[in-house]
C-alpha cells in the first residue's frame, strides 16, 4: 500500500503540488491512507484537499478498474494537389467614338471585346495556356474576329521548373536523410562536450582543487611541527587535520600527493574532451560538406535552367543530378525537348523565307530533342501588320513540314517543305499580255534548307536558300503544273536566298546583327508579297552601351524593308531607312531617351485602294520621379517632330514639332495630374492645357474627373473639353470601370472637331 502512496505522491509533484500523507489507525476495508493535495486557489492560499486510496477486502490492496481510454487514432493527412490548377483573367471592353482620328471618315464607331486568358496546372506539374477573344464592331477598319488558343511552350515549363528551385526545401529530398543522421550526431557530440566542459567549471571541481593544495600543505609542515595543536600560517587550521568531505580526496593517503592525483584526474578527463572535441571537428567537417553538396546542387539546378544554351544541354544536365519527382516530373525530357504545341489561333514563325510571323488558325507542332521535327497546318488568319485593312482577300491555307538534326539555338540544318494558297500577288498584278487577271491562282508551293553555324557562345551565322513554284501568270503561258514549275532547276527567278548574323562582344558589350536577302523576280513564299520584280533587302543593327551601361545607343539601317498587297507591279525600293536611338538612366536621375526612326501612314483612297506614305520622326522625353516633403512627384517633358509635307500627308500635323509637359503629384490616396502642350507648323499653332484629379475613396471605390482647354491660332478656335471617371471594386465579382470624354479629333479644313468617347471596362482576376 505504502508503494501505491508513493506513486500517487510523486504524480502530485509532478503537477507542481505538494502533499501530506496520514495512517488512519484501525481501518482495514476501507480506507487505508488518506492523502492530502494542497491546491493554491489563490494568492498565497493554500487549501489540503483530501484524497482517499481504497483497499478491497481481505486486505486486496488493488485499485478499482478504471475504463482505459486509448487516444484516438487519427487518419495521417496525405496532401494532394489537385488535378488542375486554373487561374487567369477575364475581361470585357466597351468602346464609343463619335468620330475617329484618322484619314478614314467614319462616325459613331463601338467595338466590343471580350477576352480571357486562363493559366493552366495540370497536376501542379505541366503548364498549360489558354487565350480566348472575341471582337465585334461597326467600323470598317476592323474585322470581326473571334479565336481561341491552347497552347503549351517549354519556355513555360522551364519557368515552371525555376519556380521551384528556388523554394526547393533541402529536407524534402531523399538523399539529405544522410545530412539529418548526421545532424543528429553532431547534437549529441555537442551535448557531451558541454558536459565535459562543465564538469572542469563547476564549483565542486574548484572546491576539490583548493582542498588538495591544502592537504598537501600541511602534509609537507607536518614532519616539521610537533604533534601538538600548532597554528598553521595562513590556513588557520589546527593539527591533526580533518577529514575531507569529498570521499575521493580521502581515499589518497596522507603519503600521497591529493593535487597529483587530482590532476591525473583532470587530465584524463582533457584527453576525454580533446577526444570528443577533435571527433566533433571531424563530424562538422562532414557535415558541412554534405550541406555544400546540397546548396551546390540546388545552385547548379538554378545555373542549368538560366544558362544553358539550349535544350539538349539542359536536359543532359538534369539527367546528372538525380533529383527527385517532386523537382523534376515525369516525362520532364519529352517535355523540354516539345518546344510548343498550339491549337486554334497560334502563330507560325519559322525562317525568313518560309513563314515568318503567321497566324493561322489550326494547329503547330515543334519538337526538338536531338534531332527537329515540326510542322503546322491551318487557315491563314492575318499578317499582323495589315491586319486593319478589311479587303476582300481570299481564303488562304498554310501547310508547312519542317525535318532536320541539331538544336534549333545550335548548330543544325532544316529542311522545310511548304505548300498552300497564299494571296501573294499585290492588288495590280497583270498578266504577260498586259490583261488583269482576274482569277489569279493562288496555291504556291516550295522547298528551303536552313542551316545555323554556332561559331563560339557569343556568335552564330542562320543561311537559307529556296525554291519555289512559277506564279500563275508564268506557269499558264508555259503550261506547267505547280510541282513542275518548282523542279524546273535551270530557271533562277523562282529562287532566293538569305543570311543573318548575330554577334555579342562581351568586353564592350555590344551586339551587331546583319540580314541580307536576294528574292528572285518568281519567288513566292508566306513571308512576303510577290512584286515581280528582283528585290533586295538588308539591314544592319548595332546596340553599344556606355559609361556602365548608364547610356546606350542602338542605331540601325535598313534598305527595302518595307513590302506590302499594295506595292505596285514590277516595284523595287532602294531606299536606305536610317534609325538611331539614345537611352540614359542614371540611379536619381531623369530617364532621357531619344530617337530618329521612320514612321508610316496609311491613307484610304477608294474603297480597295489604299496609300502608304512613310516619313521621319525625332521623338525626345525626359522623365523624373522625386519626392518633396513627404509628397511623390513625377515630371514628364516630351517633344515630337514630323518630318513630312502636306503633299505626302494628309496628317493635320504635318512638318509639325509637338512640345508637351505633364506633372504629377501623388498625395496619399489623391492624384493631381496637369499638362501643357504645344504643336506648331508652318501654318497655325495649336495650344493645349488640361488638368485631372484622380482620388481613391476607398478600397473599393475610385473616382476622377479632368477638364481640357486647346487655342489653334489662325483661326483663333477655342474649345474647351472635360472627361470623368471611376472605377469600383466589388469583392469576388470583379472591377467595373466607366470613362466618359468630351475632346477633338483632327478634322477636314485643318481643324480639330470635337469627338465624344466613352469606355465601360470590367476586369476579374482569379
């Protein structure tokens, strides 16, 4: 029973309590002990509260059954990623104008639009993109255009893959439960070091010392001093000594020296540190080591994605560092080596005299591991830069097969086969009896080799040469068939060719790109309009940045780089375009940029002819952010100067130069925003100034407001517009915004006129 009393008593203690314990005479059935817990129920309270241990009869010491309550066994939470991930945007836009801004004439334009663009997860480990867009309006600029793509690029995945190297957690690897075993030793070695350590540090250590130098003593005065009670010097102790209390010390003898003995035993304990210490080092050594490895690995998992050249490169670095599903999935090789898969509205951007900047409607594949394959089908959609004009063009298709060996960023050659219909012919094609055709044929077919020398890292050469079919007016008045036209070897107008170079100077910095093309007479491709003329095209590029990268240059030249449905029959270009760009940042600095480029204007003149009318423009800015007392500011000063006539424009700006300058204060959730403007030709002057306020009321609330005032001297025509704004935010629908503006466009007669917009936007972000 007494044993019983003792386990309850030590459960007491343990709680923090403490008790009291009374024998009841006499009791036998009952009750045998009666326990006292002392509970504090408040401060500095102390009340005993009772507890009864109960003996059953017959002197059965043993407890009653208490009911065993097993803790709940819990199911072990598996985390598992979901099978798509989707997140994305949608948006819808609702555009008015009362009168458009340019040389098309048209009034009370809208245009909806409606897109969406959805980032796609499957199993947390293969990227996937979703576009969807739609548009449809009355203006006859622009086309009614709805497509949907899904496409999937290893640039994606390769992204995809950065993500999570960088929050790579070494402990989820399998081969760091090598590093944690010896984590765990390294724990333990360090515990008995600071064991060691504290047993020489301790006060009984030092009192064990100073009662041995004092046995010593006065066993060297000893023989000396008579057997009488002599005062020591200094110690004050009388003779005989007595006993120590360490028992250790005692067990010497009085002929044995206690500091001697004391000692050996405090250098066996050193040699037992200096053991435990140097075993230690070594394991931290190893430890370290290990730890390096990892962090190396993680670091060259980072290096191999930013620096590899190209993918096959990639790939066989991967291969070599053994990582595990979680970093790398299954199948990462054939999905690196997919450079991009799409399906609906994709683009086609193949090589210069193939198909360059194509969006078709349909589907293209390219995949390259060691050797490259691609291929795309579908109809030809429209080329980007003529894409506003709505003429009544023909149905075209593109089908185009690409085989080869190398690696598309290294060295390789490619064969590519491409047929098709392609309105290739410009609007004023004529046949070799001076007739117009009027049904002109448009398939086309050809044949290109492709190759691409990686002369060092910094430096390749891409050359191309083609053959392709005879255009239709040639083939009818010879009688050949489209295959035939293209194998007739001995005939070279049907021919082209072309080589572009990059370069990279990493000393100076600076990259230098060439491109030159031959296109014979006959050739046709999807990557231009034929002309029937023999054309030539080059360019040169050249960006150079000095004093640390703080201001760079990027000058280019260009002959005949400019082709379109529009050209005229039998039209060669040799004009030279020349373009220069200056960009200075400076840390605390205003950004200044300047450039000298050509620009272009398209002109309506009937309903399916069209001019094209190209001049200079010099286009400078200057911007500056800064803060003053506390209040963010940003300056902006711009100037524009057109460099064409009124006889080659019907721009109302012609051979104008534009000042303007906008200031911007930001104040809390308060936006102030004013501009002044100037545009000044050879015949009139035009002034401006506007100012806006832009005040966020809170989180889901924006407004704003503005007001514009424009002097055109000569005609001494003052107007005045204004605009307002807002948006709202409603918490898991979406962002509603509304914009209404009363400004000028240009008009006839060289003046403005005014021009009502309005804009109703809704954008979700998920």
């Amino acid at each position: 029973m007494r044993a019983l009393t003792v386990i309850i008593l030590s459960l007491l203690s343990i709680l923090g309590a403490s008790a009291q314990v009374k024998e009841i005479p006499g009791a036998k059935n009952v009750i045998d002990t009666m326990c006292y817990y002392v509970h504090a129920d408040r401060c500095k309270t102390m009340i005993p509260m009772p507890v009864a241990i109960y003996a059953g009869p017959l002197g059965d010491t043993r407890l009653p059954s208490i009911r065993d309550r097993k803790p709940k066994v819990l199911a072990p939470i598996v985390k598992h990623d979901p099978f798509l991930q989707i997140h994305g945007n949608v948006s819808y836009d609702g555009y008015y104008q009362s009168n458009s801004d340019t040389p098309y004439l048209e009034k009370d334009i809208y245009q909806h639009t409606l897109t969406t663009n959805l980032d796609i997860t499957v199993k947390n480990q293969y990227p996937l993109h979703l576009a969807f867009s739609t548009s449809k309006g009355n203006s006859m600029l622009f086309r009614n255009l709805t497509g949907i793509n899904l496409h999937y690029t290893n640039r994606d995945f390769k992204q995809m893959l950065m993500d999570k190297a960088q929050g790579w957690e070494a402990g989820k690897l399998k081969q760091l439960k090598e590093l944690d075993t010896i984590k765990s030793k390294l724990d333990i070695g360090w515990a008995q070091l600071q064991l060691l350590k504290s047993w020489f540090s301790s006060p009984e250590q030092l009192q064990r010392m100073v009662q041995a130098k004092e046995h010593d003593y006065n066993l060297r005065y000893r023989d000396s001093l008579p057997m009488t009670g002599v005062e020591l010097p200094k110690y004050n102790l009388k003779w005989p000594l007595q006993p120590f209390a360490d028992k250790k010390l005692n067990r010497f003898g009085d002929g044995d020296s206690a500091v001697a003995k004391l000692r050996k035993e405090f250098e066996d304990k050193q040699h037992q540190l200096d053991s435990v210490q140097v075993a230690y080092d070594n394991l931290m050594k190893l430890y370290n080591k290990k730890k390096a490895a990892y962090g190396n690995k993680k670091a060259s998992l980072l290096g191999a994605l930013k620096n590899s050249q190209n993918d096959g490169e990639l790939v066989s670095d991967l291969s070599s560092m053994n990582l595990p599903d979680s970093v790398l999935p299954p199948g990462y090789k054939l999905l690196l080596s997919m450079k991009s898969i799409g399906i609906g509205r994709t683009m086609v951007d193949y090589s210069e005299l193939t198909a360059k900047n194509i969006s078709i409607t349909g589907l293209q594949v390219e995949f390259n591991p060691s050797w490259y394959l691609a291929f795309a089908t579908g109809a030809v959609d429209y080329r980007f830069r003529d894409y506003i004009v709505n003429a009544n063009r023909p149905k075209q298709y593109l089908n185009i097969v690409r085989a080869g060996y190398g690696q598309k960023e290294g060295n390789n050659l490619i064969l590519s086969f491409y047929t098709g219909k392609k309105q290739v012919y410009n609007t004023n094609t004529s046949a070799a009896n001076g007739n117009t055709v009027d049904m002109p044929d448009n398939k086309i077919m050809g044949l290109s080799l492709e190759g691409r020398w990686q002369i060092n890292k910094y430096n390749y050469v891409v050359g191309e040469v083609a053959k392709s079919s005879m255009p239709y007016y040639q083939r009818a008045s010879n009688h050949e068939s489209l295959g035939g036209s293209m194998m007739k070897f001995g005939d070279h107008s049907n021919e082209a060719f072309s080589v572009s170079t990059f370069s990279f100077i990493p000393q100076t910095s600076t990259r230098i790109t060439t491109m030159y093309k031959l296109l014979g007479s006959d050739f046709q491709s999807f990557s231009l309009y034929s002309s029937g003329s023999q054309q030539i095209v080059w360019s040169l590029k050249a960006e150079q940045p000095f004093f640390k990268k703080q201001l760079t240059l990027v000058g280019a030249i260009k002959r005949n780089a400019y082709n379109n449905i529009f050209d005229s029959t039998n039209y060669s270009s040799k004009t030279i375009f020349k373009s220069l760009q200056a960009t200075f940042r400076r840390k605390n600095w205003p950004v200044v940029s300047l450039g000298y480029f050509p620009s272009s204007q398209l002109t309506k003149t009937t309903d399916d002819k069209f001019i094209e009318n190209l001049f200079y423009t010099l286009v400078g800015t200057a911007s500056y952010y800064y803060t003053h007392k506390g209040i963010g500011m940003n300056s902006t000063l711009s100037a524009t100067r057109f460099y064409n006539r009124q006889t080659d424009s019907s721009f109302v700006y012609f051979n104008s130069t534009n000042l303007q300058f906008i200031q911007t204060f930001f104040i809390n959730a308060l936006t102030l925003t004013g501009g002044l403007s100037a545009a000044v030709n050879q015949e009139y002057a035009l002034y401006g100034a506007d100012g806006n306020a832009q005040y966020r009321v809170n989180k889901w609330l924006e407004v704003g407001a503005g007001v514009k005032y424009n002097y055109q001297t000569v005609y001494e025509n003052k107007q005045l517009g204004y605009s307002g704004n807002t948006k709202i935010t409603i918490p898991k629908i979406g962002e509603f915004g509304l914009m209404a503006d009363q400004g000028f466009v240009p008009g006839v007669n060289k003046q403005l006129v005014p021009n009502k917009t309005g804009r109703l936007t809704y954008t979700k972000i998920f």
